[in-house]
C-alpha cells in the first residue's frame, strides 16, 4: 500500500518560524507569516490566497466568539432539522456556516465554496467579484461535543478553480479534485485555548488566538508529529463493523505487553477529528475511523470537508494517511459529500492497521 509521506519527503525545505518580532518580543502574526509566505521565491501563497486564508482566520474568531457565548447566546442545542447527511443540525452547525459564507463571498477570491452542512455548492452572487479559488470546509467538527463543553474545530481546504470554469457557473464537478491539488489546508480548534493550524504546503504552523488583541500569533511551526508514541484513537464500540486486518491490529494493541507486541498502548478518543489530529501533530499516535467492512465501505468521515484537509496537514507534518487500501490525498472524489475510511498518524502505525496491497 502506499501510505508513504510523499509530500514532506518531496516539499521544499519547510522555512524556520520567522523571529519573534524585536521591538515587542511577541510571536509573529498570521498576516505576516502569510505575507512572508507569498514573497518566497516559490510563492506558495500569492495575495489572492493570503486574503481568503486572513478571512477563514477572521471567520474562524467570530465563530469561536459565537461558541463561547454558550447558553448565555442561545448557541446550544439542535435546531430539528437535518444536514445533507442526515445528521441533526446543531444550532452552532448553522451560525458557523452562515459566518463563513458571509465572510467569504464578497471578497473576490473565490468562484463557489461547499460545506458539509449544504446539500449543494454555493457559488459566488453575481454582484461580487469571481475569483481563482474553490473553498470547502466542515463549519463545525466534532459538533456533538458542543452542549457538553468539549473541543470542537473548523475544518477547511483551498482548491484552485479549474480554468475552464472561468466563463460558465461553477459546477459541482469542479470541487471533485484529489486532495494533492489542495493548495492550502486547515482547522481551528476551539479548545482551552483557540487555535489556527494551517499548511500551505511549507510546513505545518500553529497560531494562537491573543484574545486581548484579537490576533493570532505563531506559537509553532514548522511542525513535526514525534514518531513512536503508541497512542491510538478509534471509537470502539464500532468494532463489529471493522475489517480483520482492523480488528487485529487494535486487539494486538490492546493486549499491549501481554500481547504479540510486547509493549503498552493507550487510547483516547475526544469524538471531534480536530482534537485527535491536534493531539497526534503534538504528540504522536494514530487516528482510525474505518470503513464499516460490511457495507461496502461505507463510512462516517468525508473525504472533502475532513479526509483531505486532514491528510495535507498530517502529511506536511511527516505522518500518513490511508483509506485503509491507499494514500487519501491520491483518492479521486465522486460527489461533494462522499465518505471514506480514514487512518492516519504516525507512519509506521498506519502501515500496519492499513492492508497490503496484494
Ligand atoms: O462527524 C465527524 C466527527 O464528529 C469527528 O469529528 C469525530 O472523530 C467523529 O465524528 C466522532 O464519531 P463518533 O460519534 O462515532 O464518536
């Protein structure tokens, strides 16, 4: 299988984190790293894509403003309806998606975006500006964490807009791209502390939200997930829908030093995406929410609004990511809400609770 880590071994040299800024010793800002980022020769990041990427950031505080509020905003709860899945909407679901269309539409960056809680794409209203770029995101992960208090993200991917679609509407086959035509990738995680974790295919970088003066501000970057922590996460009680291979690689975990591995495993599971890959970017691990093997791969996590982000950022970061059978980000989408099985984390682990290919 190839669950290899193409993308770091071929990616250019990650830059240093630029210096804390001299006169206030304060970590550098999001604006400048980006503003840093499209100077390099190789410009991963030309202004359109630094604009949009400081409006996702805005939206993503506006969001964690509108979370925090919590029962004192009329926030929690469910609204009675039902996502595109077929998932009861939070209310905090549909406030997030709302600031994130807001946000985006006006600015001239983008031709359409999609997200995980609208059936189909919203393209850009022909009173504003079209722009080079497509942006998808999930407004709320995790989000049966919200009435409980626990860690919720936004996750997000930039695609660029085929060309041909520059004299026509955009179409929802425009958005089905693999995941290594993502020029950009990302989550906010509205935790203990609210934070922006963002690739543009240089490194993996960490922004924390200064809430005194309402800017985020590099605290990591270039990150790189330590190797060899052996840390699992997987919902268990969704063990029966598990493949063999599966099913025999967390058992072998679990029997830990008694088992055929001879060493210990823990396990975690926060039931938000974005909390479990922040942790295995800083900590090591792996991630599994498989496939259920007995319904022809039907699966729970989709691979544009959570799958792909994730893969570039867990890639760029020197992990792996699978589908169980191949590399994610070399997976073709076939409609805008598709789901696939998703292991990722550290390499070694994910070639072992992936199958070989025959
Ligand atoms: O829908 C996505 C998600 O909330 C992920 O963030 C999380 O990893 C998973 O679903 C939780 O699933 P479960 O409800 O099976 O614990």
């Amino acid at each position: 299988m190839s669950t290899q880590t193409p993308v770091i071994d071929s990616a250019p040299a990650a830059p240093a984190a630029p210096a804390p800024n001299p006169q206030s010793g304060q970590p550098v800002t999001l604006t400048r790293f980006l503003i840093e980022q499209q100077r390099r020769p190789d410009s991963p990041c030309p202004p359109q894509l630094r604009l949009l990427l400081e409006t996702v950031a805005r939206a993503c505080k506006a969001i964690n403003f509108a979370i925090s509020k919590g029962a004192l905003g009329d926030v929690l709860g469910s609204l009675g309806s039902e996502n595109v899945q077929g998932e009861v909407q939070k209310k905090l679901d549909v406030i997030a998606n709302d600031l994130l269309l807001d946000a985006n539409e006006w600015g001239g960056q983008l031709a359409a975006m999609a997200s995980e809680e609208m059936e189909s794409l919203h393209p850009i209203p022909g009173r504003f500006p079209k722009g080079e770029y497509l942006l998808v995101f999930d407004p709320i992960d995790g989000s049966s964490n919200i009435d409980v208090n626990l860690s919720v993200g936004t996750i997000f991917s930039v695609l660029r807009a085929p060309e041909a679609c520059a004299g026509r509407d955009v179409a929802e086959a425009d958005f089905l791209q693999p995941g290594t035509s993502q020029v950009a990738a990302g989550y906010a995680i509205y935790g203990p502390q609210t934070l922006l974790v963002l690739t543009v295919g240089t490194g993996v970088y960490e922004f924390t939200l200064d809430r005194e003066i309402g800017s985020w501000r590099m605290t990591d970057g270039p990150m790189q997930m330590p190797r060899g922590n052996r840390e699992f996460a997987v919902n268990m009680a969704r063990r029966r829908q598990w493949s063999p291979h599966v099913a025999r690689y967390i058992e072998e975990r679990i029997q830990g030093s008694e088992g055929p591995l001879g060493v210990d495993y823990n396990m975690r599971w926060p039931a938000s995406m974005v909390a479990d890959v922040h942790r295995i970017i800083k900590r090591g691990g792996i991630f599994l929410y498989p496939a259920d093997h007995r319904k022809g791969g039907s699966a729970r996590l989709r691979l544009l609004y959570e799958a792909n982000p994730m893969s570039m950022l867990i890639e760029q970061a020197g992990g792996a990511s699978s589908n169980g059978h191949a590399r994610i980000l070399d997976l073709v989408p076939t409609g805008l809400h598709e789901r696939v099985g998703v292991i990722l984390g550290d390499p070694e682990e994910v070639a072992a609770a992936s199958e070989p290919q025959g």
